[in-house]
C-alpha cells in the first residue's frame, strides 16, 4: 500500500466554522507534511513532524491547527478561516526525513471558505 | 535555501523524447536533486533524484551535470499522460523536511 489517502475531498465552509481535514497513511513513515497549494501556484510546505512531534512551522496562522495523534494520522484543525485560504490542502508523508527520501502525496481536499 | 530556475513552459510532441532543464548554480556539495510532477487535478508525484551520478528508472532518467550547477530530466518516449506540471527541487541535509516547490515547468505534450 504506497497510497496517502486524505478525507474530505471537499469542503465548504463559514469563516466561523471549525473543521478538520484528514490524512492516513499505512507505509509506516515517520514524517508526514501538511502543504497548501493555490489555484495555478507551487504548493507551500506548512507543517513537518517527525516522529509524531511538530519540527516544522512555517509561520503559518494560529487558526490552521495541526495535530499528529500517532504515526499513521494526521490532522488539520481549521478555525475562523478567512476567504483566501481557499486552496487545495495537501497531505505527504516519507519514510524519514533525509534527503535521499521521496514524498508520497495524497490527492488533497479542495476547500472552499465563505 | 538553495534555489532553482526552470523554464515556464514547454511542448513536445507524443512518442518523442523530452529535456526537462534546470539550473541550480548554487547547489552544496549535498543537495540532492529531487524531481516531482503534478498531473492536473492530482497530488505531486516523485519521479526521480540523483546526488552526483546519473540514475534511471521506469519512468525517466536524470542527467547531473559534472559540477552539478544543472541538471536535466528525460523522458524518453513521452505519452500525453505526461502532460504535468515538473518540479525541480534540492534536498540538503535536512531533506525532505524542506521539500520547497519552485515555479516549475508546465509540459504540454501534443498527439
């Protein structure tokens, strides 16, 4: 099984909601990333963790909230999101964080916020 | 981080072989040299990575420049499945924590 399977692949919701998006994968990586990607644009790496423990925030606002609650899953807690941060949110997990790994990459929840 | 430059756009035509370029004129001794692409409506998908040595695999080959300043992605017979966005990307020692995406190069592949 080399699949990253994240759920719900689309989303709406108020700007006073709180939701959260999902990731599972069953490869037994340890690293797993949440990534946030624009219509038309890169994606943007937002959180790393590592052995269940965050070791990356790019700076990203208090509102996304991400949670690793063991190996195989990983969260994303959204709360009081403003319009923009409408976009495909990416989940991707590697074996380790080295840099002879590869990131496997699910196909994302498209989220739409009003 | 180490930055890398890749052309917006290119087209080619199916059956063909294509040369994927990018230029990365401050790569450390190591860096390696990650390719992903990203199909329309799909997640990014790896595809190769190299360090110093050439490699290949079923789905392309990387050729690495002698001082690794650039590097070049090949497809050898491409099929209009391999109409994607490529991206470029340089892996230090921290690796794939700080997987950044450029800009990439959208392929367009005509029947």
């Amino acid at each position: 099984d080399t699949e990253v399977t994240q759920t719900p692949k689309h989303l709406v919701m108020g700007m006073t909601n709180k939701k959260s998006l999902k990731c599972e994968q069953h490869m037994g990586h340890r690293a797993m990333y949440w990534y946030k990607q624009k219509a038309k644009k890169p994606p943007e790496l937002m959180f790393v963790y590592s052995y269940e423990k965050l070791s990356i925030n790019e700076s990203v606002p208090s509102r996304f909230s991400p949670e690793c609650p063991n190996s195989s899953l990983l969260n994303l807690h959204l709360h009081a999101l403003q319009p923009e941060d409408s976009a495909l949110y990416l989940c991707a997990s590697s074996q380790d964080a080295q840099g002879d790994e590869k990131l496997f990459f699910g196909s994302g929840t498209q989220l739409s916020v009003l | 981080d180490a930055k890398t430059t890749q052309p917006n756009s290119m087209e080619s035509n199916e059956e063909e072989p294509v040369h994927l370029p990018c230029n990365h004129s401050t790569i450390s001794g190591t860096d390696y040299i990650h390719w992903y692409r990203q199909l329309p409506s799909q997640g990014p998908e790896y595809v190769i990575h190299g360090l110093t040595s050439n490699v290949n695999n079923r789905m392309a080959s990387l050729a690495i420049a002698e001082d690794r300043k650039s590097s070049t992605l090949i497809l050898h017979r491409a099929t209009l499945r391999d109409a994607a966005v490529y991206y470029c990307i340089l892996l230090g020692i921290q690796g794939a924590q700080k997987l950044v995406f450029g800009q990439g190069t959208r392929l367009t592949i005509n029947p």
